[in-house]
C-alpha cells in the first residue's frame, strides 16, 4: 500500500471522528457549525498539500524517464552513426 493512501487515510479517519465528537458533544449549532467548518477547512489544506507533494513526485519521475529516454536514444545514435561510418571507411 502507497504512502499516500495511508495519509489520506489516517487524515479521513481522524477528520471524521472529529466530526462525530463535535456532533456529539453539548454546544450551540452555531459553535457546532465553526468547530466543523474549521476541521473541513484543515482537512482541506492538508488534501491539497498530500495532492501537491503526489504530483511533484509524479513529475520527478517523469522528468527522469524523459532523461532516460533522451540518453538511450542519443547513445544508440551516435553507436548507428559509429557503425555506418566504420562500415564506408572499411569499404
């Protein structure tokens, strides 16, 4: 299992029992309504930053099969170029 989704999770997770405590516990709607507001505006952050830090990874790992890409090709490059020449010198 991914890092990743044991983040999210652990954050769904926690944001819900959360939630339930303060649905549960004896204060006034409106103070109710702020404390959930809250929470869902952390857990909001905290989604963004664990989605953030996935597409800079995902990025990462594509910048470096692009670099693969490039340095394999380039090599069979110059070694064709190598061989094509070698063979009209020999010839």
């Amino acid at each position: 299992m991914s890092t990743q989704k044991i983040i999210t999770g652990v954050l769904l997770g926690a944001a819900a029992g959360a939630i339930l405590g303060i649905l549960f516990a004896p204060d006034k709607g409106s103070a109710t309504r702020r404390r959930i507001s809250g929470i869902t505006s952390d857990i909001k952050d905290d989604m963004a930053d664990t989605w953030d830090d996935l597409t800079d990874t995902i990025s990462e790992k594509i910048a470096g099969i692009k670099d693969t890409i490039v340095n394999v090709t380039g090599t069979s490059k110059n070694e064709f170029e190598e061989f094509t020449l070698g063979g009209e010198e020999r010839g």
